[in-house]
C-alpha cells in the first residue's frame, strides 16, 4: 500500500474530489472513484465522497494498494507518422482508427503503444496506460497530436494546454452555410442525459468556446477553420451540431448519411490541421500542420465536381 500526503493547491479550490484526485496524481477518474468509494482517501482527517468540493490548503490523504502493471500495449501502427521529436515532445501525425492511448472496451491500436513499438520512450508521469499524453484526438478524428517524452515536457505541456496558450487549429466539413460565415459557438458542453456515449450542449456543463471561419462553400456544406478556446469531448462535434451545421459524416451527431455515402466517407470529417505551442525547455514556439488524408481530400473532390 502506496500512502500519499498532500496539501490541495489553489489551482483546485472548488474542484470535485474525484475530478482533482485524478488530476493531481495522474489516474483515471474511474480509478480516483474507486478509491473514494474504497474509503481510501480522506480529506482533513474525515472520509470524503467522490463530489465532496476541495479548498485550496486542505491536507489530501490517499492510499493506492500496489497492483501489478499493466501489460505493455507496445503494437506497430500503420500510417502513424512521427513529425517532430526533441528531448522533451513527439509530434505525430495520428491516423484514423487508431486511440490516444488504451481505455476500457478499446482493444485497438493506440498512440502510446505505436510509438512503444517503435523504441520512444515516453514521459513516466500519468497513469500507465496514459503515460506521455497530454490531450486527446478522437478515435475518428485524424491530424496533430503532440506526446511528452521528458518529466518537464509532461509538465510544461500540460500548463500550456491548462493556459489554453496553445493553438489548436481543426479544419471540419460541416452540412449547409452556417450563418454568419465566422462566429464563435459560447456554449456549455457536458454528457447527454440520456446516451452515455455522447455529449451534448447541456445546462450545468463545462464551459466550451470554439471559434469558426468559413474557408470554402461548396453546394451542399462548407469548409471551417476551427480554432478551440477550450477543449471538451466531442467539443466541435457536438457545437456544429448544436448550430444544425453537423459534420458531414458525423452520423452520432445528426449527420445526412445519405451525403456521407455519396462522399465515401465511413467518419466525421474533421481534421487537427495545425497545432502551436512552446518548446518546454526553450520557450521558442513551434508549428506542426497535417495534411488532409486520402479519405477527407477524396470527399472534397467529390464535393467540387
């Protein structure tokens, strides 16, 4: 048994027990669940619920029963292509079908485990299946995606994207005109009350700015700049969906199927096209930028003819 002793930083003054836990000691929010419904984590010298509320100088006490590690996930993975590397960061260009990392129910190939199999040794800190990731694409999302290698580019990476000084650039092929043809989408996103597996722009959800900027009209959709302000689950998603502008393809969130068949697109059309943050050790920023894959420049074709 594993006992930790620490005092709550300001940055978490408010935050649910379960979600700072998770945060603070790099675990999976199910795990920090389960070790508040365990009894093994209590809060000033009391036992505490998973939505008990944090305040900033509160003394933390946590005890993780040792468990053997997980298998390691190492596994080839066609098509990821690696753009960038230095001491502390791996850029890569992730395709299609393929996770950040492992997770409950997902047994195909991940990030974490196609640069395993390569030989990169990635940052220790976060839990183990997640080790080095420090935000997400979705499984049908294909672009940028950055992964720390060092301890201080773990760190460092996860200040920018908590800062939101990083720029994340999306280019999504969206249903319709969306009028106007540039705004801003303000609007809470949380987990839809009644699939699981979705989320939706609901009240009481976290906070979500996604900005937009019309780059080409085509007769029946159109293509967006997207720049994120935040980054939720299914942020742009579900924020195209909200304006009844989905993304072609995107059948979970109210896509024309019979226009993603006549595009041969199998996804969403969305793509991580650019991505602008800070060499941790250096501070010189630095830009990656992706090229559409064969299947979204092959539906912009089509589009066009």
């Amino acid at each position: 048994m594993t006992e930790r002793r620490f005092s709550v930083p300001e940055g978490l003054e408010g935050e649910r027990i379960d979600a700072g836990l998770a945060r603070l000691l790099g675990l999976s929010r199910s795990k920090a669940v389960d070790l508040i419904g365990r009894g093994l984590v209590r809060l000033d010298g009391a036992a505490c619920g998973k939505s008990d509320r944090m305040k900033a100088g509160d003394w933390l006490e946590v005890q993780i029963p040792d468990e053997p590690a997980p298998t390691k996930q190492a596994q080839p993975v066609p098509g990821l292509r690696v753009l960038y590397e230095d001491r502390d960061l791996i850029v890569v260009d992730k395709p299609i079908g393929v996770a950040a990392h492992a997770s409950p129910g997902w047994e195909g190939p991940t990030v974490v485990g196609g640069l395993a199999a390569a030989g990169y040794q990635l940052s220790t800190l976060g839990a183990e299946e997640r080790r080095g990731v420090v935000h997400r694409l979705d499984v049908g999302t294909s672009g940028v995606m950055v992964v720390a290698r060092s301890e201080n580019g773990y760190r460092d990476l996860k200040r920018q994207f908590r800062d939101r000084s990083v720029v994340k650039i999306y280019h999504a092929l969206v249903q319709g005109h969306p009028d106007p043809s540039s705004g801003t989408i303000d609007a809470p996103v949380g987990r839809h009350p009644r699939h699981d597996y979705r989320f939706a722009v609901v009240a009481g959800g976290k906070p979500s700015v996604t900005h937009y900027d019309t780059l080409e009209a085509f007769r029946f959709a159109s293509l967006l700049k997207v720049r994120l302000e935040t980054g939720r689950t299914h942020q742009i998603r579900v924020h195209m969906s909200a304006i009844h502008h989905p993304c072609v393809g995107d059948l979970t969130y109210g896509a024309d199927p019979e226009l993603a068949a006549r595009l041969g697109l199998t996804r969403q059309w969305l793509h991580a096209a650019e991505l602008t943050l800070r060499q941790p050790s250096s501070g010189e920023e630095l830009t990656f930028r992706s090229d559409y894959p064969d299947d979204l420049a092959e539906a912009l074709r089509r589009l066009s003819d």
